[in-house]
C-alpha cells in the first residue's frame, strides 16, 4: 500500500517554472516506477513522465521533453517534476502515480497505475 501526496503547484506567468513534490508513504517507495500525469479542464488525464524504480530511466511526454524533469529520493520517499519554461497549455492538475517496479513497459498508460495522489493545481498564466 502507497499514499502519494503531492505539493508545489501554484501560479505562475509563462516561461516560469516550478518544482513538484510527491512525498510516499510506505517502507517500499523504492520498489515501485512513479509517474506524473496530468489533467486540465475537460480534457482526459494524460501522461507527462515517469521514472524507474531504480531511477535510471526514465520516459517523458514529445510535450514536455527538454522542458520538465523527473527525479526521486528513494532515501526520502519523494519523486519529484521541475517544470521549466511553462507555458498556458500546460495548465493542469498534476497527478503523481505509482507502479509496480515490472510494469515499465506500460508507463504511459493510467491504468497502469495502483496508486494515485490528490494532484496539485499548476495555472499558467500568459
């Protein structure tokens, strides 16, 4: 059993950014592959990122590539998403997932996922 917790959205003008927390619980963070996802009004929940358990790989969305980066502290139970030049469409909540560790292959789905946080809302503004 995992709870997420997510923090560090917020409202930001365009070309800023932010850094996203998603803090664990549970001693075996470290055994399960995380991801990010997002949803913005009306619009289905999409995949941003994930990372490995290992935290040597890692998969992002064609949108974010070279603007957003995904890391994890197995030590402190926390995968993190510094977003980086934000731009309005990037408006969403942002979600944090975990997986089973033998699951990569389907990161980019959500069903994929078990475990689910509460999301934390990024406005960019322009």
């Amino acid at each position: 059993q995992v709870q997420l917790v997510e923090s560090g959205g917020g409202l930001v003008q365009a070309g800023g950014s932010l850094r996203l927390s998603c803090a664990a619980s549970g001693r075996t963070f470290s055994s399960y592959n995380m991801g990010w996802f997002r949803q913005a009004p009306g619009k289905e929940r999409e995949f941003v990122a994930a990372i490995n358990w290992s935290g040597r790989t890692t998969n992002y969305a064609d949108s974010v590539k070279g603007r957003f980066t995904i890391s994890r502290d197995n030590a402190k139970n926390t995968v993190y998403l510094q977003v980086n030049s934000l731009k309005p469409e990037d408006t969403a909540v942002y979600y944090c997932a975990a997986q089973g560790a033998t699951g990569w292959g389907l990161v980019v789905r959500k069903d994929a996922y078990g475990y689910w946080g509460q999301g934390t809302q990024v406005t960019v503004s322009s």
